[in-house]
C-alpha cells in the first residue's frame, strides 16, 4: 500500500467561484458537489485527473477531458503516467473509501476535508495489467447498470403514458370518471402503535 501522495499530485488551486458556473459552455465545470451540471468556457486542466470536492459531502470525479473546477475543488493527476490508470484509483475510492473520505469532513457548519488528510488515504500499488483488467471489468458493470437504469426510466414512462391514455389527468378528469373519497369505500386505518397491555400484539415467538 502507498499513500495517496506518494502517487499522486495536486494541480494549482482553482480561484474560479462555484457561482460562475454556467449553463452551458465548451467545458465541464466541477464543485463540490456529487453532480456535475455546470459548464465554463475556459479550462484549467487536461488529462485523467481526480477532483475531490472539499465543501459539504464527499465526492470525488474522475474525467479524461479538459475541464474547470472551482475554489472548493482539488485536483491531482498521477506522478507517474506509465504506470497508474487514473480511472482505477477512482473506481477504488469510490467504492471502497468513500467513507474514509466522509470521514474526513471536519468542522461546524459546513464542514470540510483537508488536502493533508486525502494525502494520506492508502492506496494499493498494483501493476499495470491488473488495474487495466478491473478497470475493463467496471466498466462493464457500470455500462450495465446504466443500460439496466435507462429501461427502467422508459418502463416508468410507458406505465405513466398508459394510464393518461386510460383514464386522463386524474385533476383534469376528462373522461368523466366517477370519482369517490377514500373513506367511503374503505377503511383508513391509522399508525399507532398499539397498547403493550394488548396480548394479542406482544409476548409472543416465532417457533422455527
């Protein structure tokens, strides 16, 4: 194991504001934040880079393409080019230290992490060829989930569309449907928690 220092770099600090991130733009724009939205028209960085938020929750973006980050952002890109796949150590991190990096959040208010504790985040030093073959492995997985995401978005439409040709918009009623109020075709039965003299309800074990 190495720690993250020893592998990678930090890049120049950003002193672009999160708030000037626009719409649209030629390039990604990255905060601190687990989403990436925004766009500028400048960049700042080229190459297989990390980006740690460092404001709020953990996050951490791997991207290849020239992009932005603001002031509550870091970026470190590898030492050693020949010998790291970036996009290993980020599926590395975010499946497993993620919450090493929660971890790492100090402060009141909105907390934040330091570039001295993800400096010390251990890393496993493996060869070239492994890491080419988890990568190659994830990313199948993640193109899957994707795909598998994806259908299930069409399938909710599909469902949705179905019952307006149905029945219409249920505020809307344009089909006249007769509507009733709950309580008259059914009982509603509250929450609460019944009364431990009740027998009924406790004392009792399940016999396997």
């Amino acid at each position: 194991m190495k720690k993250f220092e020893e592998l990678f770099e930090y890049q120049s600090k950003s002193g672009i504001k999160a708030g000037d991130g626009l719409k649209t733009g030629k390039y990604p724009f990255f905060t601190s934040s687990n989403l990436q939205v925004k766009r500028l028209n400048e960049h700042q960085f080229d190459g297989d880079s990390l980006i740690f938020g460092t404001g709020g929750e953990a996050s951490v973006h791997f991207v290849t393409e020239k992009f932005a980050v603001s002031t509550d952002c870091l970026v470190a890109q590898p030492k050693e080019k020949q010998k790291i796949i970036t996009k290993y150590y980020y599926y590395y991190l975010k499946n497993n230290n993620m919450r090493i990096l929660e971890k790492g959040f100090k402060g009141a208010g909105l907390k934040h992490i330091s570039k001295g504790f993800i400096s010390q985040i251990s890393l496993p030093e493996t060869d070239l060829n492994t890491q080419n073959k988890v990568v190659q492995m994830l990313d199948k997985s993640d193109s899957l989930r994707q795909k598998r995401k994806e259908q299930i978005k069409l399938l909710d439409d599909f469902l949705k569309s179905k019952f307006l040709e149905m029945f219409g918009d249920p505020l809307a009623n344009p089909k006249s449907i007769r509507q009733e109020r709950i309580g008259d075709v059914g009982s509603v039965i509250t929450g609460n928690t019944p009364s431990r003299q009740n027998k009924d309800y406790y004392g009792h074990y399940l016999e396997w």
